[in-house]
C-alpha cells in the first residue's frame, strides 16, 4: 500500500536521525569526559629517607665532635630537595627533626607508607683513626631451613633482596667517585632491613673515623656531592627499573 510505505520512509528517516542523533550525544559526552579526566599517568614512587640515629643517640661523632645524627639529617634533606627537584619520585624522612627514633619505629613508618624504596642513611665510625672502605649495607635473607629470625624486622626468603642488589651495585660506584675512597656492598641479616617490605639500603655515605671525611663532612659543597651521589644512584635506579616493567 502507498500509504504505508511513506509511513515506513517516515518511520526509516526517523529512526535515522534518531541514531544520528545519538551518536553526536556520545561523541560530545566522550569528548566532554575526555576533557575533564586528568591525562593518565603513573604514580610517582615513594622513596623513604631514614636519617640515621636522632635526640639523645648521637651516633658516630668526630674527632670534632660533628655528631652523626646531625650529618645523616643533612644529608636526608639534600637528598629529598634532588629527587623532588628532579620529578622521579616523591621522597619522605622518617624524622624531620632531632628526635629518636627506635628502628621498629622506623620500619613501621616505611610500611605502613607502601613506599618503593628504603635508604637509611648513616656514617661509619670507631675510636681509632683509620682509612677503609665505605660500605652499602643490604639485607640477606636467611636460608628458609635456618632458625627464625630474630626479631619482627627480619625475614626469611626476602623477594626484594635482588631489587636491594640492584639499588646497591648503581649507587656504589657514584659514591665511590664523590668519596674518592672505594665502596663496598655488604650483604647482612643484622641491621633490620629485612623488615621493610621493599628495596633497601643502609649507606654509611661518610667514615667519622677517617681524618679526611672527619673535616669534609661538615662541609656543605662535600655533602652535596654526596646527595647527588645518592639521588642520581636512585633516580638512574627507578629509571632501569620502570624501563624493565614499563
Ligand atoms: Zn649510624
């Protein structure tokens, strides 16, 4: 029927201009959603700086009398300034100020944080002048049929011991060209860094006991050299790392 058929033309261009309709809505609401979503980018990690010892644990101290907690407050601070300066992380101290700090409390702050790395900084010390290595100290597991750790901050079977490796082995040879003295990695199950449930590293970045860093280590040039060791060892770190697990 005549009739019909130009209601059905009807009906079909109707329908046509529905869908038309339609597709327009949606484009523009994408294209409005688009532009009101912030563009999709990767968390930044979160570094931990724990500057070693605070209040009355003074730590190492010189033939001066520099106190260590001073230094390794020092040195966390410049360290933070290079790695918020530079964008590749967030970075955060466990202490601000001089305050002690136990090192239970410490952990507790890194984990409860989900942070993506752990640094403890310190300096090396004894009573007798002397000249040897700087060390990096890192965690070492102990063997699963080994008798159990000795405190909540130790572990078994650590999955984040070879990721330590790694952080230790870039950072060394940086701090061995600002030190000028050689840099040795030390694998331990003794200084707690098993308990944090990431990357870590302790530094002793300076030695109170060597004559030269007893004098340089309240020099603010020589402790800048030393942070730019230690961000550039991280920031080269999270760099290989993120092009590993892009
Ligand atoms: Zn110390």
């Amino acid at each position: 029927m005549a009739g019909g058929r130009v209601r059905g033309d009807v009906k079909i261009q109707y329908r046509a201009v529905l869908a038309l309709a339609t597709v327009l809505l949606l484009t523009a609401l994408s294209a409005r959603a688009q532009f009101f979503m912030p563009p999709q980018t990767k968390p930044k990690p979160l570094v931990i700086l724990d500057p070693g010892h605070g209040g009355a644990d003074l730590g190492a101290r010189t033939s001066k009398n520099y106190v260590e907690k001073d230094f390794t407050l020092r040195l966390a601070r410049a360290v933070k300034d290079r790695l918020e300066q530079d964008g590749a992380a967030d970075a955060l101290l466990t202490r601000e100020t001089d305050r002690e700090l136990s090192p239970l409390a410490r952990l507790e702050f890194v984990n409860a944080r989900k942070a993506g790395m752990f640094i403890s900084l310190h300096a090396d010390g004894g009573a007798k002048l002397r000249s040897h290595p700087l060390k990096i100290f890192i965690h070492k597991p102990e063997p699963a049929n080994a008798a159990p750790p000795p405190g909540p901050w130790d572990r078994q079977g650590d999955p984040y011991a070879p990721e330590s490796g790694k952080l230790a082995a870039t950072m060394a040879p940086r701090l061995e060209s600002a030190a000028g003295r050689k840099v040795e990695i030390a694998a331990t199950s003794l200084m707690g860094l098993g308990g944090a449930g990431m990357p870590a590293a302790l530094v002793e970045a300076a030695d109170f006991s060597n004559p030269e860093d007893a004098i340089r280590v309240e020099d603010d040039a020589y402790l800048a050299k030393l942070a730019d060791a230690v961000a550039g060892a991280v920031m080269e770190y999270l760099r290989v790392k993120g092009a590993r697990n892009p």
